[in-house]
C-alpha cells in the first residue's frame, strides 16, 4: 500500500509542480501538513488546474482538511468518503456536476464548501451527515432539492428528502411566454405551433392568451407547456412586467417588416426574466428576407439566447426547425425535471382546480391553510412553492406587504383590471391623473370588487407604472402625461449641464425617474419625455429631458447648490440603471462643468 508521501508524489506528477511541506497550512496555502507520523493531515490544491482528483486520495485516512477550490473538477472518485477523519472540504469554483453518495460517509465532516459549480443535484446522503454545521451551496444550477430550499440549510435540505420519499414526482412542465411588437406575429405563431390554418387577418391579442401544448423529446416524456402570448401593443408593455418570470423559456418574435428594437425585449427578459433561455424569432421572412439582427453583438451581450431562427408563418418556412429548438431548449428551464413531493403536486392541483372553478383569486392564508391540509406544514417549503407556482403561472404572488395577502389564479383578473384603467378615456382626457375613486369606477364590481381596488393600485405602483399625488387620492402615470413640452425657461449658460448617452435606452427610465422624483416636480411642469424639479432646501431647479432618437437624456441642474442637486439626481439614475443588468450609458459633462464638478467632489471628500 503506498504511503502518504507517495499520495502526495502522484499528486505533484498530475499538477506539474512540486507540493511545498508546510508548518502551518492556511486558506491560500497550496501544500501539505504532517503530523508526527508522518501522516498528512492537511492538503491544500487550490488554483492548481485539477481535472479529477485521483482514487487513492481515500487512502489519506488522517486527512482533516481538504482544500480544492478553484480547480476544474467535475467529478469526485467514489473513494472520497473512506475519508472518515475530514473535517473541512472545499470544492467552491469548480466544475462539478455531481457528487457521489460515499460523500455522506464523512461522518466528522464539519464544513462543505460548494459554491460556484454545475450542480443540479444533491445526494439526499447529504443531508444524513451527522456534524455538518457550514453548509455553502450558492451559484449552482440546483434542481434537486430547488435552490431556494438548498441555501436555506441542512434542516431543510433534510426534510425536503424526507418529504420525496420513495416515489417523488419529477415535473415536466414549463411556462413558455412569447413577447414582441403588436402585430409581430406571435399569435400566428402559436397556430403554427398547434398546426392550425394560418389566417393573414389574424386580429391582435387584447391582454394574454394562454394555451397548453404537450410534446416530447428524447430526453423528456410527455411535456406540459404553457404558452403566454401577450398582447403587443405599447400600452399594455408595462403590464407584462406582472407575469414575466424567471424558470421559463422566452420566444422573442422580431417583425422583419420593421426597424424593431430588439433589446427593448432582451432587457425586460433580463430584468425579469431572470436570463431564461430565449430564442429570438425573426418573423414574416416572406414580406423581407433580408431583415437580420446582429446575431453576435446580442448574443454577447445576452448570452441567455440560445439561438436565432428566420421563419415565415404564411410559408410555412422555419417552422419545423423553431418547434424542434423549442422542444430542445425546454432542457435548459430551470424548473423542469425539478423533482416534488407528492404534496406539493396536491397543492398544485388544489389550485388548478380553483381556476376550473372560475376563482379568480384567494388570501394568501387560504393557500397557506391549502398546504397545510396537505401536509406541506414547514414555512420554507411553502415559500418556496408558492415561487414555483408564481413561475409556472399557476398564481401570481408577489412578497411585498401589501400585496402578498393576495394570490391571483386568473392572469386576465389583473390584465382586465389594469388594461380598464390605463386605456380608459378619463385617463387620457385628463393627461394621465386619476383619482383613485375614478379608477375604481371603471371596474367591473362583479369581478373586481372594492376590497381588491387598492391590490390593484399597489401592483401597478410596485411596477412604477403609477404614483400617488401628495393628496394620496389621485394617481397619475407618466406614460400618459402629454406629449407637448410646456413652456418655462431656465438660465442653461450658469447650469450644470449633463448628458446620458445609452446604447439602448429602455422607455421606462423615464418614467421610472418622474416617479420616484414626484415629490419635487415643480408646478406641474411633466410631460411624456421630461420633467421639471426643484428642491427648496438646495435653492436649486432642473430640467430632465430625453431624446428618444438619439438615445439621450439630458439633465441641467440651476441653483444655489445646483452641485449638491445634481448629485441627489445622478444618484437617482444610477439607483434605476441597476435595476437593468448590463445597461450600456455613458455619463459625459461640457468641459467647464467638469472642472466645477470635480472641485465640488473634491470638497466633499474633504468634509
């Protein structure tokens, strides 16, 4: 039987790099310890470009640490859990994609560090280790047990094994949600989808349009998929924002008639989305069968599409090969294969049951009195489900106070509610103000009765598509304020004058910065693409304005402390462009104001 040293030679052979004997062995440490006999106790190979770890590591029966971050594993020998003395092991940073059940042999086993690695599934052995007490597992693909449930700690990793059984159910079921212009073509697609007529006349959606379509693949029986086709016109964009969720795969369909703004959608499927896979459809190929995107520049850019496709829905072109890569790219959702607890369908089901029933929403205690009733009575599990129906679209549930004592079963109960409001002719007559009253007035009371108003309200405001006016009575939305420009006048040869330049300007910054800037409009000065604000304690005023052509916003701040205010309104932006995740702007100044602004800068890092 090799000894220890002749381990630790056929570790320097795999390497290339002599292992250095070592006092005292440290976190950033690459070699070994010795006890008295001779024996290693401590190993540390981290950043050594490691592609497997040899079987005779098992042989190291005194190892207490084991340090093989930052390597390229991907797999661990079986052999790992002979082990018996280890307490601490460090795999973070590697490429992992699963672990061997022995690793719950590591009885002594006190710190398990796996973050950062390809992980979708967990060995329910791990659950089973008796003094494991830090427990890392962050930046993991994980589906078994679901990353919410993962990072919570070993208690609940255990019970979720313990709840799985001997039979756990492995859903196959997706949310596909199709998004683009109005007239697009998503509506036409979907009839492809489904081999239905093609109707050239095809009347656009109004809200959503939700269908199951079933299909399998090699590695996937019997998939359930959800499609939401969402209606394209421009006012109800910001009503998508309240079902564009993360574990779905995203069907971008681009109009190849238009100049289409791709990365308008790209950024909402970012934002939202939270980088589901996303194929990007290049539609009606027969009107323009020169119409491309740069393919390389958006896939740099959003590497969460997975592939492009040119298709004609009047031909007929494309069609085949779009419907194999969406069957394909299902492999790539997050939830699917995600394996549950045979009381976690039951709620599911319970629930699907409710929406059969006409239901169109319920407290958010009822679902809570659901799980319990069938034995999901652990606080987390029913977090984390209620997550998963929200992704699935089986509820819309948000965490937020005042809107989570509501669980929504029927999308249209929102969609109805809110599209009733933002294109009513009282919202456009009076320039995008309404009192909440008004709006309530527009509901159908049947439907919507008065107690779920102010739900409504709050989801809208959560979303920033409104805000409430100092009265706390009246709304009023930015995306429906005037057009027009109002006349006033600001001396712009003493203002500090700004310009942020974007490679692609979302729509909503705007809106987004009346919102949370509403409290110091200055005399109603707002329209569409600008708005005027002051601040009586900075004695200072300015003039927000944005260029939609050429992808502009200009800020000129005047005043007494025009530095201090200008700051307080750059703050404001940067708070909104972390919201977008790779948001391309560019923050430029005229020459002289630099100078000013640095000084001022200066100044303030001297106080």
């Amino acid at each position: 039987m090799p000894t220890d040293l002749d381990i630790i030679a056929q570790l320097e052979k795999r390497i290339g790099r002599k292992l250095e004997k070592l006092d005292e062995i440290n976190w950033a440490s690459v070699g070994y310890q010795l006890n008295e006999q001779q024996q290693v106790i401590d190993l540390g190979l981290h950043a050594c470009e490691l592609r497997d770890l040899p079987a005779e590591i098992g042989q190291l029966e005194n190892l207490q640490e084991l340090n093989l971050y930052s390597n390229q594993l991907r797999d661990l020998p079986t052999e790992i859990g002979q082990l018996e003395n280890l307490q601490g092991l460090w795999l973070n940073s590697n490429q992992l994609r699963d672990l061997p059940a022995e690793i719950g042999q590591l009885e002594n086993l006190q710190t398990l560090n796996l973050s950062s690695n390809q992980l979708s599934e967990l060995p329910a052995e791990i659950g089973k280790i008796p003094s494991l007490e830090l427990f890392v597992v962050e930046n993991n693909p994980l589906k078994t047990p679901p990353y919410e449930i993962a990072t919570e700690g070993l208690p609940e990793i255990r019970d979720y094994f313990d709840a799985l059984g001997n039979n756990p159910h492995t859903l196959s079921e997706l949310k596909i949600i199709l998004v683009g212009d109005g007239a697009a073509g998503k509506t036409s697609l979907v009839k492809q989808l489904f081999e239905e007529k093609f109707d050239p006349h095809e009347s656009q959606t109004h809200g959503i349009l939700i269908r199951d379509l079933a299909f399998s693949t090699h590695t996937l029986p019997n998939v359930n998929a959800h499609l939401w086709d969402f209606g394209g016109q421009e006012t109800m964009h910001a009503t998508h924002q309240f079902f564009l969720s993360k574990r779905s795969l995203y069907v971008l369909v681009l109009d190849g008639r238009k100049d289409e703004k791709a990365e308008y959608w790209l950024q909402h499927i970012e934002l939202l989305g939270d980088k589901s896979p996303t194929l990007v459809v290049l539609n009606k190929m027969d009107q323009h069968p020169g119409f491309d995107v740069n393919r390389r520049f958006l896939k740099d850019k959003y590497p969460f599409i997975v592939d492009f496709h040119k298709i004609s829905c009047l031909e007929k072109t494309g069609i085949e090969k779009l419907k194999q890569a969406i069957q394909e790219t299902t492999t790539k959702v997050e939830i699917l294969q995600t394996k549950w607890p045979e009381n976690w369908l039951a709620v599911k089901q319970a629930l699907e049951q409710k929406n059969k029933e006409n239901i169109d929403y319920m407290p958010y205690d009822s679902y809570i009195d659901l799980c319990k009733e069938n034995g999901v009575t652990r606080e987390s599990f029913q977090h984390t489900l209620i997550k998963f129906l929200h992704d699935l679209g089986v509820v819309i549930h948000f965490r937020e106070a005042l809107l989570e004592e509501t669980n929504v079963i029927n999308p249209e109960w929102v969609t109805q509610a809110v599209y009733a409001i933002i294109t009513s002719k009282l919202l456009a007559n009076q320039q995008g103000t309404i009192s909440k009253a008004d709006a309530g007035q527009l509901l159908n009371l049947q439907t919507h009765p008065s107690h779920k108003h102010n739900y409504i309200i709050e989801l809208m405001k959560k979303f920033e598509l409104c805000y409430e006016l100092d009265d706390k009575t009246t709304l009023l939305m930015p995306d429906l304020l005037p057009v027009e420009e109002p006349e006033f006048t600001l001396d712009v040869d003493k203002a500090i004058r700004f310009i942020l330049e974007y490679k692609f300007l979302p729509k909503t910054i705007i809106a987004r910065f009346i919102v949370k800037m509403h409290r110091d409009i200055k005399q109603e000065l707002r329209w569409r693409t600008g708005v005027v604000i002051e601040d009586t304690q900075f004695a200072a005023t300015a003039v927000i304005k944005v260029d939609e052509d050429a992808r502009q916003i200009f800020i000129d701040v005047n005043g007494t402390q025009k530095r201090e205010y200008f700051a307080a309104i750059l703050h404001t932006f940067r708070a909104i462009h972390k919201m977008f995740a790779k948001i391309d702007v560019t923050e430029n100044m005229r020459l002289p104001d630099i100078v000013e602004f640095l000084y001022f800068c200066t100044m303030q890092m001297v106080k």
